[in-house]
C-alpha cells in the first residue's frame, strides 16, 4: 500500500513527491502520462546534442530565498540573466519597454525624467484598471500598446487584451530606466546540467516509484494508495463535469542550425500579427553550452482542444469563475489533493509551483500556517519543519553550490531597476495551499 500516489511529475508533483519521501519516510507512487519526468519543465539533449526545452524555454527566476534553497539541494546552477528583443517596426527592440526601446524606436535622446513626462502626455486614464489593455494603456499610451502589446496578445490567447485579466500583462513592467532584463528577481539562474537531471536527484529515493507512460484512470482501481496529489488539469478529473475549462496550448517548431548563433539574445519576440509565431527561442544562451550548431524554436499558440495539452489557464473571469465550480467540488473531495498550475488553473512560474508545492506539504503534515507570509515561506523549508531531519538525506554527488544570490548587473543597477518599474512585474510565491487533510 503506497501512502501516497502522485499523479503528475512536474514540478508540483516531483516537489511533493521528494518532500513527503525524505522529510516524512512516505511511500509514494509518482506517476505520469508522459514518457518522461519534469513535467514541462523537462529538457533533453536533441539529435544533434544540444539541450533543448521540447516544451518551450524555462527560465528560473524567484525572490524566494527558501525556494532557491530548497532546489540547490538538487543541482547546482548557472546564473542567467533573461534578456529579450521584440521585432517592431523592423528594428528590434528591448522588450520590457525602458528608455532604450523608445529612444531607439523613435530617434530620440530622453532621459529617464523626460520618458516619465513622455509616457504621462501618452498615457490614457483609466479610472478603474481590470484589463489587460487598461494596464498597458494607462501607463505607456496607446501606440505603445498597439506596437508590442495588442498584436502578441491577440495572437498568444486569441483574445484582445481587453479581455484579459490586468494580472496577465502585469507580468511585464515598464522602466524608465535602461535596465534590459526580463525579470529583477533577486535569484535568476539556470539548473547547470539542466532540469531534467535536477528531477533525477529530486526523485531518487528509495520511498519513490515511478511510473511513466501511465495514465491515472489506468491505475486508480488497480493501485492501492491512503491519500491522492493530483497534479493534472482539475476539470479532467471531475469529467467536465461543469464543462471544460479554456486552455491555450502550443505548437513548437524545432530546428537546428548549421552555424554556432542564431540570436543576438536568448529570445526574440514577434508582436507584429502578421508573423504567425509569437516567440523565437536560442537554447544555448539560455544554457551556456558550446556547440558549432545550435537550436531553436519557434512557438504557435493554438487553442489547446487542438494541440492536446494544455500549456496556460486563461486569465479571465468566465474562466475564473468556471474553475471556482471545479475548486468547490475539490476542496469537497476528500483524500485528494489538487496542487499545481494545472490542477489549481492558475498562471504559475515554476516558482511559485515549488511554492505552492512545499506549503502543501506543510499542509499535509499538519503543519500550522505561520502568522505571516515571512514565517510561512520559512516553514515552507523543510529543515523548519518538526518532521524534517536538519539535512536533506539525499546524498547528491558533487558540493551544493551556495545559494549565492545571483549576480545582477549591480546593486545599483537592480535597486534602480525595481523604483522605476512602473508597473508590477515579478511573481508572487503563494504561501499556503488550501487542501483538505489527508
Ligand atoms: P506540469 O509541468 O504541467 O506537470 C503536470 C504533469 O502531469 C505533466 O507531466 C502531465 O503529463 C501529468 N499529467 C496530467 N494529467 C495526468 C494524468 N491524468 N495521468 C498522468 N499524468 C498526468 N515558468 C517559469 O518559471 N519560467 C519560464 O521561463 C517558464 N516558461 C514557460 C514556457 C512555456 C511554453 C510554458 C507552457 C510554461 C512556462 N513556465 C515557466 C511555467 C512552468 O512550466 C510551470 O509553472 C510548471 O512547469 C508547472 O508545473 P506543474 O507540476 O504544475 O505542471
Ligand atoms: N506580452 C506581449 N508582448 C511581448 C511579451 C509579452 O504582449 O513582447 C504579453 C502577452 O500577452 C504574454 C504576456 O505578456 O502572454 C506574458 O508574457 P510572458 O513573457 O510572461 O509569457 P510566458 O513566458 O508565460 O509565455
């Protein structure tokens, strides 16, 4: 009798799966439809020996000093700073728009005071911001809008963005400075030998089995298990029964290049609708590896009825509101718990997955919610957890790397970088899942 099967080994599953083996000596069962673990995390070494993301770039990035820990125990890392161009107007530009994408895109010398008046003469009020055009327009104009916004929007969630959610485009900041990174996370870095091998010392216990190629309904009559973690889509579970929830999947188109680059930075965005691809993607920047080829992808967003899986939870109300049926029938299951992005139809980084994922733990274990975010992100670490041994008993091979903060451009640079974003950007790690107990 396992103590707990685990249906899903991505990063919720593979997170609980680790925990609930080494910090609790639980049986588990981890199992997944797909032919590998690392959910969509998951990289490989294609034909042509290149690591690739197969289901499109994953770039680690968190404040959640607990979080950066609790994964070093399992690999080591590269530090990677996200950099990405958008095409507009034939020129390529830095994506976040700062003060070198106007400046560039216009011909003009502003400085960072000036770009703030620039951007208030542009900027169109909106007195009650719910959309995701409300964010972008209010802050940056509607030629801005329109140039890096409305056209990859359209094209990634068939939807304009004045039907989005505002938490959707509030992923992307606007800076008045020249700061050209993606993401101002305090820890952005790149697993050194990449996820999948991360996974792999995750997993290896000796309370954890897999199964692969193994889908739940195959299993669930066959297996005996006291608890359930179901990490799949949550509207799958409950048969639809109040109908399918909307996700966008995606198609990739892999290639690989007879020459050693192919991009100036790891990605490359395409706004413009008349592409019919969002994003382009260079594996190797992302990873640091030395190839004479190299490999990229390209992404076509599909409704996900088409492509098979499902890739994003859609940030609206009508899907919000759908899903909320599915959460009331799930937190009315017992025996089973629901974690993941998936399973709890939330637009999740990796990140905040691992976040989800250890409070769940907790949860599991009884372990009383902290009275605030700071303590629960501490307990969220099992080394504060009363079942929890002091060390993580999985030996691993080579010396932990220090969970070094890693290096931003300069302090300076970074702390300028968080005043002048002016909208909020980064992620927000939730801190307690709500699950019934076991
Ligand atoms: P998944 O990784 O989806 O794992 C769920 C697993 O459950 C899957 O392997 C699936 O096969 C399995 N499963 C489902 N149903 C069943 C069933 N019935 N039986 C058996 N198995 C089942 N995050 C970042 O932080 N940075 C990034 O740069 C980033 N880039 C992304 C790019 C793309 C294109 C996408 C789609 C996502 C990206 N993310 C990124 C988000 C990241 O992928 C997720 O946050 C994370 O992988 C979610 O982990 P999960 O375990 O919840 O789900
Ligand atoms: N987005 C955009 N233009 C860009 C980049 C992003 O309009 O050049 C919008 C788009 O709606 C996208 C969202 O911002 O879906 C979030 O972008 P992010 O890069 O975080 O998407 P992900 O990596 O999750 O696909």
């Amino acid at each position: 009798m396992f103590d707990y099967l685990i249906v899903g080994a991505g990063f919720a599953g593979s997170v609980l799966a680790e925990r609930l083996a080494s910090q609790a000596d639980k049986k588990v069962l981890l199992i997944d439809r797909r032919s590998h673990i690392g959910g969509n995390a998951y990289d490989k070494y294609d034909d042509h020996g290149i690591l690739i993301h197969p289901y499109g770039p994953h770039i680690f990035h968190t404040n959640a000093e607990r979080i950066f820990s609790y994964l070093s125990q399992f690999t080591e890392w590269r530090p990677y700073e996200h950099r990405v161009l958008a095409q507009v107007d034939g020129k390529l530009l830095p994506i976040p728009i700062n003060l070198d994408t106007v400046n560039k895109l216009y011909n003009l010398n502003l400085t960072s005071e000036q770009l703030e008046l620039w951007f208030r003469a542009k900027a169109e009020p909106v007195e009650n911001v719910r959309t995701s055009e409300d964010i972008v327009v209010s802050k940056v104009g509607r030629e801005l809008y329109e140039k890096f916004i409305r056209g990859y929007t359209r094209k990634q969630w068939e939807l304009d963005p004045s039907e989005l959610d505002a938490s959707v485009l509030a992923r992307i900041p606007t800076r008045l400075n020249r700061d050209d990174r993606y993401f101002t996370d305090s820890f952005q870095a790149m697993p050194l030998h990449g996820y999948t091998r991360m996974f792999e010392k995750m997993l290896k216990n000796p309370n954890i089995k897999i199964m692969l190629n193994t889908d739940w309904r195959e299993v669930r009559d066959m297996v005996p298990f006291k608890h359930l973690i179901f990490s799949g889509p949550v509207d799958e579970y409950f048969d639809y029964k109040f109908g399918k929830l909307p996700y966008r999947g995606l198609e990739f188109k892999h290639e690989t290049l007879d020459k050693e680059e192919a991009l100036p930075v790891g990605v490359v965005n395409y706004p413009s609708e008349d592409v019919p691809y969002t994003r382009v993607t260079e594996f190797k920047k992302l990873t640091g590896q030395q190839h004479h080829k190299t490999s990229v992808v390209y992404e076509f967003s599909r409704d996900a009825s088409i492509t098979g899986d499902p890739y994003y939870p859609i940030p609206r109300p009508a899907a919000t509101a759908q899903y909320n049926q599915y959460k009331e029938l799930a937190d009315a299951t017992p025996g089973v718990t629901f974690v993941g992005r998936l399973a709890t139809y939330k637009y999740y980084n990796m990140d905040q997955v691992v976040g989800q994922a250890l409070a769940t733990f907790d949860k599991l274990m009884g372990i009383r919610e902290p009275d605030n975010k700071e303590k629960i992100v501490l307990a969220g670490n099992g080394a504060a957890t009363p079942h929890a041994p002091a060390a993580n008993p999985i030996p691993t091979r080579k010396p932990i790397v220090a969970p070094a903060r890693v290096p931003v451009a300069t302090a300076a640079a970074s702390t300028a970088a968080a005043a002048t974003d002016t909208m909020t950007g980064g992620s927000s790690v939730p801190v307690a899942a709500k699950q019934p107990a076991p």
